[in-house]
C-alpha cells in the first residue's frame, strides 16, 4: 500500500505522468518490434523448412520414377508411337489432377512415366516401316480425345497449328519469304481435315521447301562470310525479326547483316577471321545436311510436337526414334548438367540450375544466358546453334558421344542483349 501510494503521488504531477507514459510507450514498442521480428524469423524458417521438404519430395520422387524407367527400359525393345502418346496423356492427366502438382513438372514426369508404361504394352514388329501418315492420325485423334484441354481440332486450331509449325522451323524469320507463307496459309483451314485422312501432304511440301530456302541460305552465308566488312558504317541488325522478308533480295539483305553482326561479335572478343569464317561455315553446312537428311519420322515428330505445343505448351509426342534413343541410354551409365535449357530461337537458354547440386552449383547470374558451344578441357568447341533437342541431349548423357565420359566440360555462353561472351568450367555429373 506504501509502495502504490509513492506511484500514486508521484503521477499526480503533469510532468511526471508524462514520463513514465512516454517510457510505457517506448518499452511498448521496442515489445511490439520484438515479437514482429520474431513472427518474421518464424515465417521465414517455416517457408523453408516448406522449400526444403518439397524439393527433397521431388527429388525423390524424380530419383524413383528414374529407377522405374530404368528398369522398364531394359525389357523395352519398339513401341508404337500412338500407343506411347496415349500412355504419355494418360500419365500427365493422372499427375495433373491425382499428384496435384505444377502441369509443367507433370509433362516431364508423364513422359518418363509413358516410357516405364509402354514396356507392359506389347511388342510390335520392328521391321514394320514407319507410316507418318497412319501415325498423324490416329496420334491426333489421341490428343484430342485424352488430352486434359479437351480442345477440339477444327479450323481455328488448325491455323494455329500452322503458325506453330512455321515458328518452329524457321523461328528467327531467316530462310521462308512472303511468296513461301502465301502457299503455306492455303492449307491452314484443311489440316484438321488432312490429318483425320491421314494425309501427310503438307509437311512434305513444307520440308521441301525448307531444303531449298536453306541451301539458298547457305550460299549467301558463305558469300558474306568471306567478304570484307566495313564497321565504321552505321547500320543496324535486329536481334528477331518481327515478319519474313518480303522477297529473296530481302532475304539476302538479313544474312549480311547477320553474318556481319557474327564476325563483329568474334572480332571484338578477340578471335582470330580464320577461325570465326571456319565455325560460322561449319555451322551452316551442318544446318543444312540436319534439313537435308532429316527422315520422314522426324519430319512427323516435329509436326506433332507443333500440334501438342497448341494444346498446351509443355505437351509433346514421344516418336519410336526418341523412344528407341531413351532405351540406350536408360540402362547405362549417363550424365548431367543439372541444368534446364528452354530453345528460343534456334538457341539454348538455361532457365534454371539444379539447386540439389550443393556447393558444386555456380551462381545464378548465369541464368538467361545462351549456350553456343560445349568442348572438352583440351578439344574442339561442338557448336551448338540450331543444333535440335535430341543432339543436345545425347551429347550430354550419352558417354560414347564426342564428351565420352569426361566430368568436366566448358561451356560457351553468350549473353542474348549485350553480346557478352564467356567460358564457364563445368562439372558434368554421372548417374545411374
């Protein structure tokens, strides 16, 4: 009572009072600041407690499908296509809506679900010819009737699927020309009707043409290739053209430019005209022979690829000579990068790194980067421009490829706007 009467006393006074309530207030505060920190180091080690148990989930998830598929590979032996694609709709419905998980992961992991469940299905005579034809139709009735979009093929997707199509062979505008899409869009509101027949007409007019516009591509290449440049003049070359070139001069206009623009960025990195007109001829020369040997299922592959991607854009149709190139390489020793590469514009970009792969994982400033080439520590640079998905791959994983079973590789990266080149040391990772 003494002591409650001395307190009482004591705020009878303003100036007292004031005091000790603007001290309440201060201790209030730093109280209140206190445990609003401590609710943020909460949340923060509760968001990755959260990361941390979702990407061990996944990995591990990812790790025993790998061994599933393995184990289906080695009694695999030829499947056929549209049995493989319906298996593949099948599994990437069953992990969209069962696994509640992203659809892009759901594709991927789908698809080597596809592989593990296509072993079950039955064999089919290997000596059977490929029938692009047969596989266009009944691949396509597939996708509509399983695919979790349920759109439907009519005429509007038709023309979408053409733009897809054109997009994906020819992606930075360089080799068709106005006279070549005028042919093309013809048959924009026919293909929903040619594929239910079967007929795969189209496609072919279409690689035909592209063998033409590309050796047409390579002679102007070679032409300015070796010719003499000036760079003091002021021009400009973008980086994507937004339309194809009106006319073959037009055309020819862009690959100066482009050839240009390549020899300008390897004489500012320092490297030597013999070796940048070498790579850059090397380069098209192989582009062409890809078109020029590019086999009727290929051809087949692509053109349902172009389909799937209008469907949704993570879909993609499994080919016997994809899936005859998986089950080499499934039940032997392969190898990683621990990176995602997405192609944009004839090139590699990585999207992401592996963060699984611990203090071995360079930083993420690599990111949005291209790659242009990969070599081994003491060999030639393998370029890479334009080179396709499947190439990509086997150079990769395959150990009896130009990498053989080297752990450590360099890659040639350039950035996409600034034109930066640089060589990174890589570790390419064994698995089983």
């Amino acid at each position: 009572m003494i002591a409650v009467g001395i307190v009482w006393q004591t705020l009878k006074k303003p100036a007292h009072r004031r005091l000790v309530v603007d001290r309440w207030l201060e201790v209030g505060e730093v109280s209140q600041s206190w445990n609003n920190q401590r609710r943020k180091i909460w949340r923060c080690n509760r968001l990755w407690t959260l990361r941390d148990r979702r990407r061990d989930a996944e990995c591990s998830m990812q790790e025993s499908l790998r061994r599933s598929v393995r184990a289906g590979c080695r009694q695999l032996r030829t499947v056929e296509p549209f049995t493989c694609l319906r298996i593949q709709l099948v599994m990437m419905n069953f992990l969209a809506t069962r696994l509640r998980i992203s659809r892009r992961i759901g594709m991927s992991w789908g698809t080597c679900a596809a592989l593990l469940l296509a072993s079950a299905c039955g064999k089919v005579n290997a000596a059977e010819p490929f029938d692009p034809g047969t596989t266009l139709r009944v691949a396509a009735a597939e996708l509509e009737r399983s695919h979790l979009s349920k759109k439907v093929l009519d005429d509007d997707l038709s023309r979408q699927w053409l733009q897809a199509f054109i997009t994906r062979l020819d992606p930075n505008r360089i080799y068709f020309v106005d006279r070549d899409l005028r042919e093309f869009q013809r048959y924009q509101d026919r293909l929903d009707d040619l594929t239910r027949q079967g007929d795969f007409e189209f496609p072919l007019l279409v690689r035909k043409r592209l063998r033409k516009r590309i050796e047409e591509a390579v002679s102007y290449a070679a032409k300015y290739i070796s010719a003499e440049h000036d760079f003091a003049i002021d021009e400009e070359c973008p980086i994507r053209f937004e339309a194809h070139a009106s006319n073959k001069e037009a055309l020819e206009e862009r690959w100066r430019l482009g050839t240009k623009l390549e020899i300008l960025i390897e004489k500012v990195h320092g490297r030597e005209r013999e070796k940048v007109q070498a790579q850059l001829s090397g380069r098209y020369q192989r582009i062409a022979t890809q078109i020029r040997e590019m086999p009727d299922e290929r051809l087949c592959e692509l053109y349902l690829n172009s389909l799937a991607s209008v469907f949704d854009p993570h879909s993609g149709y499994v080919s016997p000579r994809t899936l005859r190139a998986y089950t080499q390489i499934a039940p032997v020793k392969t190898f990683r990068l621990g990176i995602n590469f997405q192609q944009r514009c004839g090139r590699f970009t990585i999207v992401s790194i592996d963060s699984s792969l611990g203090p071995a994982s360079p930083q993420s400033d690599l990111i949005g980067w291209e790659l242009i080439g990969i070599r081994r520590v003491q060999g030639e640079t393998i370029d890479m421009v334009e080179m396709t998905f499947d190439d990509l791959y086997h150079l990769i994983h395959w150990p009896m490829g130009p990498l053989e079973t080297d752990t450590e590789v360099i890659l040639e990266l350039i950035h996409p706007l600034t034109f930066e080149r640089t060589s990174q040391s890589w570790v390419r990772f064994s698995q089983w």
